[in-house]
C-alpha cells in the first residue's frame, strides 16, 4: 500500500486535494466528504484532511472513487467552491452573487487589510491562543460568506501555540511541536509574476526578510508572515517561531514585523487597501509604515497623518490597563533604527502618537498610537464601550465622556462553524435551509416553538453523547500514556452521561474566577452529589505559559476533579483547542461566565453555546450584560456594592449557588409527559432565538461595514 502521490488522485476524485486546501470546507458541505472518506482516519487525524488525504492509500481513494453517494457530495462541494471562487459581480441571472455586491458598487476594487497577530481557523492551523484569535477567524469567514473583498494578515507561527498536558499533580505543561507544513492547509503566496513573495523589513540596523504563506477561506485570503528563512540570522529565524513567546524585546520586534512585514506584503502582492483593520493594538505599526510611505512620496506629515486616518479602523479588546503592548522608548528607538532615516523631523512626531502614560510613567503605547491614528475606535460590547471611553480620557483631554471617539460593536461567532451539525439539520426540518442565509433576522427564530419538544430533547441528547464519547477517549489516552489513575479520572472517566452537565472552559486567568464554584466547597459538593438531581462541572483551559496565578487556578480544579468528595464529577479535560470547544459548548447543558466585572471585554465562548441550546449561566459582564432577557439564560448577581474583591466573590458565588439550586436544577430535572424537561426545553428555544440572531458575525460583520468600513471607503 502506496500513499498517494497527490497528483495523482483518482480522476473522478482530482480535486480533493484543493478542496482540503481552502479551509471554508470547515463551514461548507465540503465537510461531509471528508467525513464521510473515512471517518475513522477523520477522527484520528482531528479532522485534518490534508493530512487524511497523505495517510489513505491509492486503494481506498479508488474504492471512494466508485462510492454513488460519495460522489454526489463530492461533485456539490466543488460546484461550491467554484461558485465562491469564481468572479465576483453578479451570477448569471442577473441577481447580486453576495450580500456585499448587493450593497456596494461591485465595480470596487478596494479590498478590506484586516490584521491580527492570532488567526483562529481550525485546529490544524494552530495559530491562536484563544478569544481574540476565534474572533478574528470568524471575522474572516463572515466575510468570505457576504462576498466582503478582506484580506487578513497575520503570522505563520511555524512553532504555534502551546500543547497542553497536565501533570499526575495538576501543573500544566507546555509542548510546542513544529508544524508540518505538508499536513497543514497552507502554501507560499506568489507575486503575479509567480515568485514566492518575501519581503525585506527594517528592524534596528539590519533587515530581516520575511516569508509569506497563504490560507485560502473560500472568498477570503490570510497572508501568514514568517522570518523562518535560512538567509536570516537565528535569533531572527525564532522571531516568528512562537506565538505570544519570549519577552517584551521579542514581542516588540514581532510587532514591527507584523506591522511593517504586513503592509509591504500586501504592496508586493499588488494589493491597495481602501480600509486597514487593526484587530487590537499589535498590528499598529502599520501605520508608521503608511506615514513612512506617504512621507517618502513626498506628503508632508499633516496630510499623511489625515490620509492614515481617513483609511484606519481600530478595535480594542482589553479593559484590563495592562493588558494594552507598551514599551519603553529606548526599546522603541533601537528596533526602529533603520526607520528613522527616511523619517527625518518627523520622528518626534512619530513618537507623540504612540506616547501614553498608563501608570508607569510614559512609555510607547501601541493602543495610544492606534487611537490617535484611527478614524473609527471600536470596543466589543457596549460596556466595554464604557469602560474604555474611561479608561483611555487622557487621550481627549478636552471632551465629555460622551463625546470621546469610542463606538460599540459587540462581538459575535460565526454560526455555520458554530452551531452543531444535528441542530443544523433540525433547523432545516423546521425552518427552511433558508435559515442559513438569513439567521440574522430574529423574526426566524420565533418559528423555532414548531420544533416538537422530543425532536428538539433528542438532538440535545446527542450532542451530549459526542461530549461524553469524547472526553472518555480522551481520558482513556490520558491514562494509556502514563498509567496514572490519577488523570484518566480528573479527565472526566467517572463522568454520568445522564447527569445535568455544566461547562466552563477559556483561558485560565484570575480575573475569570475559574474556581469561583469552589467557594462554598460544602455546599457544592451537596449539590453534585445529590442522588435524584446531580450536577456535574467539565472544565477546559490554557493559562499562559508566563501566568503562574493561572497555573496554580488551574492545578486548584484539577485537586478538586481528584477530591473524592465530588464523587467524581468534576472534570479537567486538557488542550483546549477549537476542536475541544466545539465538542464542549455543543454537548454540555449549561455553559458557565464568572469573570469580575467589568473585565470581560466581551466574551465569545456563550455565544457559541447558547446559539446550540446550551443556556447561559453568567455574570452581568461584556456580551451577557446585553444578550441577558429575563427567560434565555440566567443572571449572576451577587450585588456586593464594595471594592474588597473577596466579599465580592462570596457574594457572587452565592448568588450562583441560589440559581443554581432554586432555578437551574429544578428545571432541568422536572420532566414531563414522556420524560421531557418542558419547562428547560422552553428556555433552550429562547436561548437559541435571542442569541443566534444578535451574536452572530453577520450582524457584526454588517455593524462594521456600515459604522467602520463604509465611512472609510466613502472619505
Ligand atoms: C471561543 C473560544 C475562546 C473564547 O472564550 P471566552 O469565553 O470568550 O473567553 C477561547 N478559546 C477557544 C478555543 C474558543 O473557541
């Protein structure tokens, strides 16, 4: 048995290979075909058909190659992609091809740069490390969807994100592996005249050359850049090895690269931006480059400072002061030697924009330079507006709260990738396959009481059996591995597939309270062992390799999952990954938020729950402070009106006790005729019907164009 040499697929099948190698497979029927190919080598290789593709020998590809029903899936793939592939403008009848063209001139040729130092695509792209990346992965693929001409630019970690493991003691261990480009859908991106594009970036005195890779998302394009080029030194090669790697030295030259390496790619690449997307303040060198090219075209700085304006859009993600990239300028001044040349007087001018004082006395301020060079300021919730508009008030010296330059535009999820294939499908019975063209008009939802409780109960049943299937694989392998007990149990082995099932999973850090439910150890473990009605907690997460407070948050749940007082239904299931979280906010019951407000930007994670019938549990935070409606989920409100944090915790973890006990449980554990749980299956509809229409990047995607793009396009 020979692997295939992929030119040489079987005729009938030849363009299986380019349909692994554009990633809206993910959200397309195209999934069905990999899925169907083999689906045991599909779940061994987590879905990765690049990599299934290498692996099937040239007898089974034959075999597929007479499969009827393969086939017909096969065929209305690739007419998928041909039809998103091809031209843009209008389709043969007359009708616009994409919301966009319907909207917009389609004569434009401008395209969107969106840029972002985390693309989160699909796991085997394993460049991202959590929400700002999911986001920014959804952005990309809401707008291949409305035909949006974006192009997103970011970098190719070749060493990624970390794996995680937890040790026999609960210490999370950090494994980065190289990516293997063969297995992975990415591939050099060509200038027009066919030569791989790398570019040359200034940093200190010398120039770093910078490869760039693309990912193909239907409509969409993601140029990746690389510094991993024999030609450059080693300590330059390793700039791009790692997301989110090494200190602030590392991390501002990354930030130089991305920013600077990006423009000059999309310039290489024979692409002139109208919009320039920085999705957080890491991309914001992009605008010195922008003012290095204007003034060397001979723009005095006044006017180019106008023009960059006129063309850049920012979005804020963190409420957190700290949390906002900000150097000292001696660090400034020596990576961004070889920029000042050309730059002249305008150096000092430079400077000013990006100088801010968050506490620490003045340093260089990446969100500072972004605002003050930005014609349209977003935050990603209407609190976080708030929050921001604050925060930020040395920057507008002069203006009232409400007339500061901060707008809104609350965050949303991608729903093709989001929502669950079986609910799918139930929406189809009921709602008509338009539903997927139009799930952003809550009218539509409020057709979802004409799905029959039990038909509505069974898909939510399912779902929680993938979850459970999954996590007991997984804490079989934990256990293979090393022969301890001790992780096959934390990995949820003792978990009740019946149970009542709470899932909590992100980034593990103080402000998001992981181990708030623990406050009260006495009372919870009354609530999880109880016989008629129990409760179970699955938890998943990373803490960031520097973040020992999250370390030891994380090592505290996995004491608790080995605490026999829980009976064994607490849970730790490790490498949180997009494939993770797609299993755990489809298949739990109810998806648990306990951050402190208000440091929850947004959120994203209970969105995705809740669009698949998976109500939300959370404090009054980020999109919940919105997105709450009384009868879709429920509110924690502990209501301490003080600033000691530990009174504050108390309250809310009993305000989440209370609900939990006098709300959630009751109603999940009340059947009635043919043991349904009525009285919760009402609140799965609300859920569903609020959250899929509001929380959704299409309506994101379209708040933008409108509030941020269009204006940009118009000046
Ligand atoms: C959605 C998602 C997040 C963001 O979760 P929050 O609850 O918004 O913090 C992080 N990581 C992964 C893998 C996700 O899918």
């Amino acid at each position: 048995m020979t692997p295939p040499d992929l030119a040489a697929l079987p005729h009938r099948l030849s363009r299986l290979h380019e349909l692994a190698m554009d990633l809206s497979w993910t959200w397309s029927p195209a999934r069905e075909v990999f899925r169907r190919l083999d689906y045991r080598l599909w779940q061994q290789t987590r879905h990765n058909p690049v990599l299934m593709l290498r692996l099937m020998d040239s007898e089974a590809l034959a075999r597929a190659a007479n499969d009827a029903d393969l086939l017909a899936v096969y065929d209305r793939a690739v007419s998928g992609l041909d039809v998103m592939r091809t031209g843009n403008g209008h389709m043969g009848n007359g009708q616009p091809r994409t919301w966009w063209h319907s909207v917009v001139s389609a004569s434009t040729t401008d395209v969107v740069a969106y840029f972002s130092a985390e693309f989160a695509v699909h796991q085997s792209l394993p460049i991202y490390a959590g929400g700002l990346g999911v986001l920014a992965g959804d952005h990309c693929k809401e707008a291949s969807d409305l035909g949006i001409p974006l192009i997103g630019v970011g970098f190719m970690y070749p060493q990624g994100y970390f794996r995680q493991r937890v040790s026999p003691e609960g210490w999370q261990q950090e494994q980065y592996e190289r990516i293997d480009w063969a297995n992975a859908p990415v591939q050099r991106a060509q200038t027009r005249d066919r030569k791989p594009c790398i570019v040359q970036v200034p940093l200190g005195t010398r120039t770093v050359l910078v490869q760039v890779w693309e990912v193909r998302l239907g409509r969409v394009r993601l140029l990746l850049l690389d510094t991993d080029l024999e030609q450059n030194q080693p300590w330059d090669r390793e700039l791009s090895a790692r997301l989110y790697g090494g200190g602030q030295d590392t991390r501002l030259q990354q930030e130089i690269v991305l920013g600077l390496g990006g423009v000059l790619a999309l310039r290489a690449l024979g692409l002139t931006p109208a919009v320039w997307h920085l999705n957080e303040g890491h991309a914001a060198f992009v605008i010195l480059q922008r003012l290095r090219d204007l003034l060397a075209a001979g723009t005095p700085w006044e006017d180019a400072l106008v023009d960059v304006r006129r063309s850049t859009v920012f979005t804020t993600h963190t409420p957190v002061p700290a949390g906002h990239d900000a150097f000292p300028f001696s660090l400034v001044e020596q990576h961004l030697a070889g920029c000042w040349g050309s730059m002249g007087e305008e150096r000092d001018h430079f400077l000013a924009l990006g100088t801010y004082d968050n506490g620490a006395g003045p340093q260089f301020n990446m969100t500072a330079l972004a605002m003050r060079s930005a014609g349209a300021i977003n935050a990603v919730s209407q609190l976080h507006g708030d929050v921001t508009r604050e925060m930020f008030a040395p920057l507008w010296p002069d203006l009232a709260v409400g007339d500061r330059p901060v707008g809104a535009i609350t965050n949303g999820v991608h729903v093709p990738t989001w929502v669950a294939g079986g609910m799918a499908r139930l929406f189809d019975r009921h709602l008509g396959a338009q539903w997927r063209d139009r799930y952003d008009e809550p009218e539509l939802w409020l057709r979802l009481h004409e799905i029959p409780d039990d038909e509505l109960w069974a898909a939510r049943q399912a779902l929680r059996n993938s979850l459970f299937q999954f996590v007991r694989e997984r804490a079989r392998e934990r256990f293979a591995e090393d022969g301890g007990v001790s992780r096959a149990v934390a990995g949820g082995a003792m978990l009740d597939p019946e149970a009542l099932t709470i899932g909590f999973a992100r980034r593990f850090t103080g402000y998001k309270r992981p181990d708030l439910i623990f406050r009260d150890v006495e009372r919870l473990a009354r609530l999880v062992n109880d016989a008629r009605r129990p409760v179970q907690f699955v938890f998943a997460g990373k803490a960031h390799p520097a973040d020992e407070a999250g370390k030891h948050h994380l090592q505290q749940i996995f004491r608790h999952a080995l605490d026999s007082r829980f009976g064994g239904r607490i849970a730790f299931v490790d490498d949180y990954d997009l494939h993770v979280a797609h299993l755990l906010v489809q298949g739990c019951d109810v998806w648990l938020n306990n951050p402190r407000k208000p440091l929850e930007a947004s959120g994203t994670s209970g969105m995705k729950a809740a669009m698949n019938g998976v109500p939300h549990l959370s404090i009054g935070d980020g999109w919940w402070a919105e997105g709450y409606a009384g009868d879709n989920g429920w509110l924690i409100d502990g209501r301490a009106e003080t600033t000691d944090q530990g009174v504050v915790d108390d309250a809310d973890a009993a305000a989440l006790y209370d609900l939990l006990e006098q709300s959630v449980i009751p109603a999940f554990y009340t059947r009635g005729p043919k043991n349904l749980p009525t009285r919760w299956l009402a609140i799965v509809r609300r859920s569903i019907a609020t959250v899929t229409p509001r929380f959704s990047t299409r309506r994101m995607l379209k708040d933008y164009i409108e509030r941020a793009y269009a204006p940009a396009f118009k000046r």
